[in-house]
C-alpha cells in the first residue's frame, strides 16, 4: 500500500512509536516511511487489524459500558451521573487502548471511517474533564471514591498514561490534537501531583512513566520528561499499602536501580522497565541503563518461555523464581509479551544490540501471534504451552479456546494498538543508512536510500533486498541461522548468525540473504525442570505445538513420544490454520492402568506403536476448535 500526502492530514516525517529527542544509537523511521507487504504475514495482520479487530474492540466498548461511563459525566447534572459505573475501575484505558490503535491505523492506512467516532469522543472527554484536568470515569462516577486514596487499586495514573499515548498517536495518525488538548491537561495535572512531602503519588499499576516520556518527545514541555523521572526515582520505597501479594506486586519492593530481578506482576514489571529506559534515552542516565541490562537478563535469560511468553504464575499474573516455567501453568499474559515488545524495542534503539530484536521476534511470532483468532476476533489472555485433555476451561481465566472478549479486557485493544503501529518497528535509519531488524517483506526508507525486502519470511528463509538510492545497509541475521550466506550483486559478503550484516549498495543492486530453515529441536536448561526430558521443535523463529486435532482418533497428545534421531519433514499447506506443518516421528506411551504403579524396568518401543504424528506453528493453535496442545514433547 503506498499512501499519498492527500491521504492524511499528518506530516510525513511524523513518528511512530517511542520516537527519542536526545540522540539514540538507532533512529526509528517515520511513520510512513516503511510500509509492511500486505499479503506478507505481518502485512496481512494489520490489514485484518484495520478491517476487523479495531472495529470489534469499539463494538464491545459500546456493549460493556466503557463509552457510556464516558457519557454519564459528560451528561451529568447536578446531582451527579445517572445509572451506574460499568466494568472494573480501569475501564478507561481499554477505550484508551483502542484510539491509540485508531490512531496508528489512519497514520497507516489513510483511512477516515473513525473521523466522526474520534470527534465524539473528543467531545465526551472534555465535557467528562473536570476543571483542574483530571479525568477517571470510575472515581468521577461512583458515589464514595475519592481521588488517589487507593492508588494501588484504581490505576488512575495508569489510565492517565493509557490516554497519553492515544493522543500522542490520535495527533502523529492524523494531526488532530483536539485528544491532545485533553491529555495535555491530565499531564499537567499529574505534574503537580505529590504525597504533601514532596514526593509524587504512586500508581499501583506503573505506566504513566512512559507516556510522560512519550508527551515530552511530542510536546518538547520538559515538565513532563521531569514528572517521569521522579517517579522512576520514588518508585520502590514502599510508598503504597503492601496488600495481599505484597510491594513485589506492585514493583514497589526495591528502587528500580536496585531491582535486577524481574519479578512481581509481569505487565508492571515491563511497563515500568520500558518507562525507566525511556528516561535513560532522555536524560542520559547511564545508572538506569546499567539497571535495565541486568534486569533484562534476568527476565529474558532465566524467566521467558521459549514463546517469549513472560509471567508462570496464575495467582498473581507474576514472575516465578529463576527456570519456574511450567508449561501447563504459563500464564504468558498477551500485555505482558507485548510490554516485553516495546521494552525490547526502547533497549534496541539505546544500544543497537542484535538480541534485542531477536526477542522482538521471538515474541511477534509465537506469544503476541497466538493471541489472535485468524477471524482477527477472539483472543488469548493467558498464553499456556501445554493444555490437557479433558481440561476444563469454560471460564475466561483458563479458557480452552480464544474468546470474544473478557471482563478484563486488557488484552484485546493492546493487540490492536500494538499491530496498527508494527510497521514502525521494523526498520530504524538516518540519512544513506537503514538498518532492517524484523526481516519482513515490505518497503523502508530514509533519505538517500529505499529498500524493497521480498520474502516470504519466517516461512521461506530466502530474502531479497533491492536498494534504490544508495548508502550503508544493515540486516540482522538471526542467531538460530548458522550457516547463512549472502551476497551483493556477484560479490560474497560475510555473515555472523547473531550480528548485523553490514554492507555498502548501490542503486539497483540486489542484497541476497540465504537462512538455513530447517527444523531445529530444542531443549531447555536443566533447571527448568518442568519440561527436563523434553524437547521442543523450532523452525526459524516459529515454535512449533502437537495439537489434538492433528493425531489420530484414540491417540492422546499427552502419550505422544518424539524421536530426536529421526528426520524433520516441512510439509507447504494450503489451508488457512498454517502454510506449513512439521511431519514428526516416535511412538506411543502406553497408558499405566492405574493412575501409579511400581517401576518394573524400562519398555521397549514395539512396532505397532510408532507413530508419525504432525506439529503447526504454536501460534496457530485452538483455530479449529478446542482440543488439548503441547509444545514440549516428550523424548522416546
């Protein structure tokens, strides 16, 4: 799709996502200045973003409550709101979320169909404001609250990040700043927030952190990049009531200089990392940064799931201890992975680190992609690598298949905001130089230099990048891709799997990169006990999952044996569950008999019970129905 300046009303140099004043080792594009091939994998997303997700997440705001809760205050007369507050106390940023999406969709796709929606509630939201800026329909709406006197529960700086950033995104889409105006008076309110000794008041939720970051880049108002570091700064003094799972919940146990475990709630514990980076890249506070490597080693080295799902822990939507990564009991919430998204992307462009991007990676295709109908209407909040037969999973907390929509429908707009605005993270680049860190079909830009990559990555492992113009030309080889190659024009060029290929074109010249693509079995760190004596199969950043609905009637997933010596055959497809499948080999464990009985010595593997068997890419999963899954195979 190429977008004419008549399209939008917004610049063409008008940013994407985290957009940095002060100098960063990467520069992101413009948010026109790359644009996904529509039928490439993540192209397809966001064109199924535009048509349907986007527009399902405002059908179920008008049917949950969330837009009305808006309407009782702006209609409210005397003697308050008619009727009642609908859904939990943070309903606010779920419609936040979704105009963010809006937002990035018309910056991508010049579309005008949410024009008249976005004036409505432009209208809503200053007639909801109160006079002083501050805004929350639940604490503005029910009789009894008052503001921030339980700032662990009511997320009402959380909600006021959430409208940050859908304004930062309404104006950079479109050029509207009338969400802007309102923001802007939220911000300031919250500037002036303190406790009466001088510091800010907390959020039991941290995200406000980096939409004041984001304000500033946007406004250039310093008040707010000052607002954003100082709860950096009070953050993990113990400032809020300790509550049922503790300051860890709140990330609140430790300064963040001082925290080097990821633990806690996952979502906060990104948000807040994502936040303190982006203060970093402001401020140069070299402390924060050297704070942030640490903690990322232990989130991604010692507490992700091979998904890039992060949080095993049901009771609290937490981190567990080092290697506690059960499968059946990951919860690997969709907003904590794509928290992990945007943290990994703010630490990529304040270093220009290669693992950075690969995790983006890892995270895009499995966990984030799982989260997804291919309707584009229904999702996963929780993201398990293991679900059992017979499991019962009726209610939204544990549920068997993707749902419309939650109670807590955190996660359904997240994704939306997140694929409207993807096209911005893929490419960064200044002047002749572009460096590509998703290698992903599309076209991507600077000035001096254009790239056209054709591929039909992660499926094909074949990429060609065409340069018009001319300059430096970065692409990230993949650190599973051992044995790649490349050329430029007749010329051999090097390749480090792990590092940025480097290279120098010439208009018209064509960069060739050759991925090994082959199936790859892997096992995790004896630690991680859960699934010790098992292994998982990968096909270049794609996890692959044996699913029910895949094995013959009468064969459980759960007797299913893998044979690492036997070969891995990639099957093309032409259905519309995955392009291609793995054809595997084992056999059958039979069953006991009783649920435990004596060891007698080990079973041989007879003939009849061998088994061929097939694995889908594990973002695919439950698209055809409920049934039990695992990724984590056993070995024979």
């Amino acid at each position: 799709m190429t977008l004419e300046a008549s399209d939008t009303t917004v610049h063409p140099a008008a940013p994407g996502p985290a957009a940095p004043r002060r100098p960063a080792v990467l520069t992101p594009l413009p948010l026109r200045a790359s644009i996904l091939a529509p039928r490439s994998m993540l192209g397809a997303w966001q064109e199924l973003n535009g048509a349907a997700t986007i527009a399902h997440c405002v059908s179920n705001l008008e049917s949950s409550g969330v837009i009305a809760n808006f309407e009782r205050l702006a209609e409210a007369g005397p003697d308050g709101p008619a009727g009642a507050f609908r859904g939990p106390w943070f309903a606010d940023t779920d419609l936040y979320k979704t105009v963010e999406a809006v937002g990035w969709e018309i910056g991508r796709s010049g579309t005008g169909s949410w024009t008249g929606w976005l004036a409505d509630l432009a209208e809503l939201m200053e007639k909801a404001q109160a006079d002083d800026g501050y805004l929350n329909t639940y604490v503005q709406g029910v009789d009894g609250e008052e503001r921030f006197a339980q700032p662990e529960r009511t997320h009402e700086l959380y909600s006021a990040g959430h409208l940050i950033q859908a304004a930062v995104a309404v104006h950079r889409g479109s050029g509207d700043e009338r969400l802007l105006r309102v923001a802007r008076r939220v911000a300031d309110h919250v500037v002036k927030l303190d406790d009466g000794q001088g510091n800010p008041i907390l959020d039991g939720h941290p995200e406000v952190e980096t939409a004041l970051v984001e304000l500033y880049r946007e406004t250039g108002e310093k008040d707010y990049l000052t607002a954003a570091r100082r709860h950096i700064d009070h953050r993990g003094h113990r400032a809020l009531p300790k509550g049922h799972f503790g300051w860890i919940y709140f990330q609140d146990h430790l300064p963040v200089r001082e925290n080097t475990e990821a633990i806690g709630h996952s979502v906060r514990q990104l948000y807040l990392a994502a936040g303190a980076t982006d203060v970093y890249q402001e401020t140069g506070d070299e402390t924060l940064l050297t704070a942030m490597e640490k903690l990322w080693v232990s989130a991604f080295e010692q507490k992700m799931y091979i998904t890039g799902g992060h949080g095993s822990r049901h009771r609290d939507e937490a981190y567990g201890d080092p290697y506690e990564l059960p499968p059946d009991r990951a919860y690997a919430e969709t907003c904590a992975a794509i928290a992990a998204f945007q943290w990994c992307w703010r630490l990529l462009l304040a270093t220009g680190e290669a693992k950075y991007a690969e995790e983006m990676e890892r995270a895009l295709f499995n966990n984030i992609a799982a989260s997804t109908a291919k309707t584009g209407t229904a999702f996963f909040y929780s993201n398990p690598l293991q679900l059992r037969t017979g499991h019962e999973g009726s209610h939204e907390d544990s549920p068997s298949e993707r749902l419309s929509w939650y109670g807590c429908a955190c996660c359904p707009p997240n994704i939306a905001r997140l694929i409207a605005s993807l096209q911005g993270y893929v490419a960064t680049g200044t002047e002749n130089r572009l460096q590509l860190h998703l290698l992903h079909a599309g076209t991507y830009a600077v000035r001096g230099l254009r790239v056209t990559v054709e591929t039909g990555y992660p499926f094909d492992g074949e990429l060609a990048v065409t340069a018009t113009g001319s300059g430096e030309l970065s692409v990230r080889v993949p650190a599973w891709a051992r044995g790649a190659v490349a050329s430029v024009g007749d010329r051999t060029v090097d390749v480090v799997a792990g590092e940025y290929l480097i290279v120098t074109v010439a208009d018209g010249e064509v960069l060739r990169l050759s991925l090994p693509l082959v199936p790859r079995l892997v096992r995790a760190d004896e630690r991680v006990d859960a699934v010790r004596g098992c292994l998982a199969v990968t096909l270049g950043p794609l996890v692959f999952a044996v699913e029910q609905a895949d094995l013959p009637e009468g064969v459980l997933v759960e007797q299913v044996r893998l044979d690492p010596a036997a070969p891995v055959a990639v099957e093309p497809t032409v259905d519309d569950v995955a392009p291609l499948r793995l054809r595997l080999s084992g056999a059958l464990a039979p069953e006991n008999g009783s649920l435990y009985e004596t060891f007698a010595g080990g079973r041989p593997v007879t003939t009849p019970s061998t088994i061929e068997f097939t694995a889908i890419p594990y973002y695919a999963w439950a698209n055809r129905g409920p049934g039990a899954m695992r990724v984590w195979i056993p070995t024979l």
